[in-house]
C-alpha cells in the first residue's frame, strides 16, 4: 500500500494574524489530526482560525 503524504494544517492567531504549524495528533487509522497550539507564539492569544477558514472568518 503506497502512503499518502499529508498536509500540515495551518492556523492564524485571530488577534495579530501570525500563522502557525499545527501540531499533529496521532489518529486510530495512522493519519493525523491538526490542532492549534495552545497559545500565539508572537502575542499570546488563544484563538485561532484554520487557513482554509481565513477569508470567511469575521471579528
């Protein structure tokens, strides 16, 4: 069976728009799942929106 590669999924800190890495969760079926890191790494906040969410998100 070939892998498949996977794509990191990226979140953008909702207060000062810094993009991050999301950190990988292991799943049942051997791909992963993306989480936000637990804080902004530049400002602190804790709220994040995926990339692929970006243009639809509204503050």
């Amino acid at each position: 069976m070939a892998h498949s590669p996977e794509n990191v999924v990226e979140f953008v800190c909702s207060n000062c728009q810094v993009t991050h890495a999301g950190t990988p969760v292991h799943r049942s079926a051997g791909d992963h799942q993306f989480e936000p890191p637990e804080a902004c790494g530049a400002c602190g906040a804790t709220a994040f929106v995926p990339t692929s969410e970006w243009i639809h998100h509204h503050e």
